[in-house]
C-alpha cells in the first residue's frame, strides 16, 4: 500500500491540537449508538486499534475523495472502520457522524489512492497509522532507500526532522548510550531536554550508537554510517509579532454554506410540491385562474431556486477570499519563520566560533597540565635530595624554588628579590581591594618577585594569588605586616618577614 500524508484544513488542524483520545477509550465511544460521542467529548482526536491495525480519527473531517461502491450502511463509527480494516487494501474511511447521509449510505472508503481531508463538521475521518523506518531493528532502515534520505516524525509532541549520512558537528561522546534504534534514541533524547542526536547506522563502537548533542550546537556534517534527528523549533519567540487567524471568517463562510444548502432543500421541496400542483391541476382540468394559479407558484418556486443558486455563487466567492486570507497568512508566517532561521544561524555560528576557542584553551591547559607534571617530577626529585629552607611545610620539609604554591608549600618561606615572604596557602582573613594595585604574573613566585620589586612610594608587604592561578592576577598590599591568617579562603597570601 502506498503511505500518503493527509492534509487537514484549518479546523481539524486546531482541534488536533486540543486533546487526544488513549487507544483503550476510543473504541467505547465510537461504538456508542450516539455516532458522535467520541467527538462531543472533548477531544476532537484519537487512536483505535482494530484487527491488528492502528487507525487515527479525526472529528469534522472528511475525505475529499469518497468511493461510493465502496458505501455502506452501519450502526457507528466503529463498525464503520472495522469495514476498513477488513481490507487489506483499505487505508482511509469516513463515517457520517450526523445529518443526511448521501446515496442512504453513512460509511465511504478512499476513491484511489488520494487521502486528502478536507473540513466538514459532520464527518468523522479514520486514517490508518503505519510505524516510523526509524522504529525498525534494522538500524539502517531509514537510509537503506536511496530515493529518500530525509523526514519528519512526531516525537513527544513536538516535529523533529531526520537526514541520513549525517552526524552533528558538536555530539556529546560522555553521553553516548546503547539505543534499540534511532527512535529509541531519539526518545531518550526529548525526555531528557536535548534537542538532537546522532545515530550510528552501520558498524559497531564500544562508546555506543546514540549520542546527544553538546549544547545548542546542531551543525551537522556528512558521515555515511550515522544518521541525525533534529528537533524543529515551530515557535517563534522573536519578534513578538501576532499571527493572522482566518478562523472567524473560515467559520462564518461553513455556517453561510449550511444555510444556503439548507434553503436550496427548501426551494427543492417548494418546487416538487408546485409540480405536484400543477400536475393535479392539469389532470382534473381545473379552471384557467387555478391552473394560472399553479404556474404562477411553479415560477415563483424556480425564481427561490434561482436566488438559492446565487447566494452559492456568493458563497464561493467567500469561500475564495478567506483562502485568499489564509495564503496571505501563510506568506506572512513564512516571512517570520525566514527571519528566526537567520537569527537561528547566526546563533550557531557563534557557538561554533566559541567551541573552536573552548578547543584551543582545552588544548593550552593540556599543555600546562603536561609542564606542571613534568615540573612535579623534576621537584619530587629535588625534594629527595633533603634539601632544607627556613620554615616549615606539613611535611616539616619546604621546596626551595617553586613555581606556583600548593598545600604541601603551606608555612613555608619563599626568596624572592632581596625578600622573604612566609607562604599561608589558601588561607586570606580581609579580601579586598589592593592599594598598589593587581598587575598580571606567570605564577605564584612571580607575584612574590613583584611584590619584591615593587617601585612606589609605599612598601609592598603581603601579595595574593588565587589558589587555582586561573585568573593569573597579582593583588599586592602596603598593609597588613604581621597579620597571620587562618580563614579559609580561594586565595593564597605571602606575608613579607
């Protein structure tokens, strides 16, 4: 069978999004001898499983293209889909929910293989529901067809677009995860609020086949053994501008339809029984004033006719502004949605521009993180050579040349210039501004070097560094001489002896 998209009008578009019907309460309700309970109940939508077969309803639709060798007479709604269901061939019904039922038949199925709706608040339109490529065990079902390479799938209420050989720029290796398929993935992705994934299609890695985006980055690049679901942002937050709603003028042209229809009936009904008149008349050969009579009421039921077939044409012509309305919608939407695309891109140009820095700093701290190793190793080796200072350290043992000051340097005494500074690390009872200012320094000794040789008409007697070194700032102070610290503290102080 072959699988089309049914395209729903305005109205059933925004009952969709009401509220929906759970498979288990559909089928009570369409079975209900008031054929349109499932609808007067609130949710305008659901799901029924009938034989097997998963089919979704949708209440004041109708499909455009009705077979009428395949109408019947049912009870309701349920048995009406489950004459669908009984055919193999059979992909879409509408039901009759109420009003006159055409040719005395309230159950239609699709005419070929066309299974557009269209709205019409009497119907009740059943679809079948067929599993996503991207639920299969096959992990490249989905890119296995080399006709299609990309689509769209509903996942936790929200649209997400897959593309096959294709991989994320940015993905998040620390959460790679094992996944039953790229559904699944994409699944435990929305319920953990991340808006993109990877899948390994072909292949095996022992880091696993799913991986979540890092960040807001959803730059995506080719890789012919992944594919990628990305979630499609349908909101647009910037600029607040209202969208136009053709929904009152929409409801006024069916309402102004109905009417019409429900006159020409009328005039339909005056015309017969004129005829009928005017057929007695003539076969009981009446006066001529009586049969004048009839012909006279025979052209007056032609001329209601008449104006019924006008006040359609007028109809129409509504019909066709509110359409012209709705596109003029549409184009405006599109304008808005172009422009929250460009912010959209400029956005993740930045975040690539910021990811490539977050590297090249990754890559320098790599490197620092390899020269303090090496340093360490170079100082545990100098340390076995028991060389002692003047202070003392937690082990009783102080470095004599240090680079930047750790726990172990707690108490000791440190050279630098014609100085001496005593080291409390991490230690720091007034933080505050310094009064010689904060200069930048390469490290913990370098402060101490500056402090040393600090020019001015004051005398540099304690500096503070901050213990991770991270913002590599020297605060140096002209007060303070003398005061032992003992609080806690992100910073490290030298006080001068």
């Amino acid at each position: 069978m072959i699988v089309k998209s049914a395209l729903l009008l305005l109205g059933a578009a925004s009952a969709f999004a009401q509220s929906q019907i759970p498979i288990g309460s559909s089928s009570v309700c369409l079975s209900s001898a008031t054929p349109n309970d499932c609808c007067n109940s609130g949710a305008p939508t659901g799901k029924v499983t009938i034989d097997d077969r998963i089919f979704e309803f949708t209440c004041g639709s109708a499909l455009q293209s009705l077979n009428p060798k395949k109408a019947q007479k049912v009870n309701n709604a349920h048995e009406c889909a489950k004459l669908c269901a009984d055919d193999v061939s059979c992909e879409s019904s509408s039901f009759k929910a109420y009003g006159k039922a055409p040719r005395g038949s309230n159950c239609f199925f699709v005419l070929g293989d066309n299974l557009d709706q269209k709205s019409d608040s009497e119907w009740i339109t059943f679809s079948e529901v067929f599993p996503s490529c991207l639920a299969s065990d096959d992990r490249n079902a989905c890119c296995s067809d080399q006709t299609k390479q990309e689509g769209e799938i509903v996942i936790e209420n929200a649209r997400w677009k897959w593309t096959c050989k294709s991989i994320l720029n940015s993905p998040n290796t620390k959460k790679s995860i094992p996944a039953a398929n790229a559904l699944d993935c994409a699944t435990l992705c929305a319920l953990d609020n991340c808006e993109a994934i990877s899948f390994r299609t072909l292949g095996e890695h022992k880091a696993g086949n799913c991986f979540f985006v890092l960040g807001t980055n959803k730059d995506q690049g080719p890789a012919p053994k992944f594919l990628t679901i990305v979630k499609v942002e349908d909101e647009i937050v910037e600029p607040p501008k209202p969208e136009p709603d053709c929904a009152e003028e929409k409801e006024q042209c069916i309402q102004d339809k109905k009417e019409c229809n429900d006159k020409k009936e009328s005039c339909k009904n005056d015309l017969e029984q004129a005829e009928h008149k005017l057929e007695i008349c003539q076969q009981n050969q009446v006066d001529p004033a009586k049969l004048a009579q009839c012909e006279a009421d025979k052209l007056a039921s032609q001329n209601a006719e008449e104006d019924c077939r006008r006040h359609s044409g007028e109809i129409e012509e509504k019909k066709k502004e509110c359409r012209a309305e709705q596109q003029k919608c549409e184009l405006e939407k599109g304008d808005l949605n172009i422009q929250k695309q460009q912010c959209e891109n400029d956005k993740n140009k930045l975040n690539l521009d910021l990811t490539n820095k977050d590297d090249e700093i990754a890559a320098l701290n790599s490197q620092i993180t390899s020269l303090n190793s090496k340093f360490d190793a170079l100082q545990q080796s100098y340390n076995a050579l028991n060389v002692d200072c003047n202070g003392e350290g937690p082990d009783g043992k102080c470095r004599t040349n240090l680079y930047d000051a750790e726990p172990r340097d707690d108490q000791c005494i440190i050279a630098a210039g014609n100085e001496k500074f005593k080291i409390h690390y991490a230690k720091l009872d007034d933080p505050g501004p310094a009064d010689l200012g904060t200069g930048r320094a390469n490290s913990f000794k370098d402060c101490a070097e500056k402090c040393a040789n600090y020019k001015g008409a004051k005398k540099c007697v304690r500096f503070m560094w901050k213990t991770d070194g991270n913002d590599r700032a020297c605060y140096m102070r002209s007060t303070g001489l003398g005061v032992v610290p003992t609080k806690s503290s992100l910073f490290s102080s030298g006080q001068l002896l």
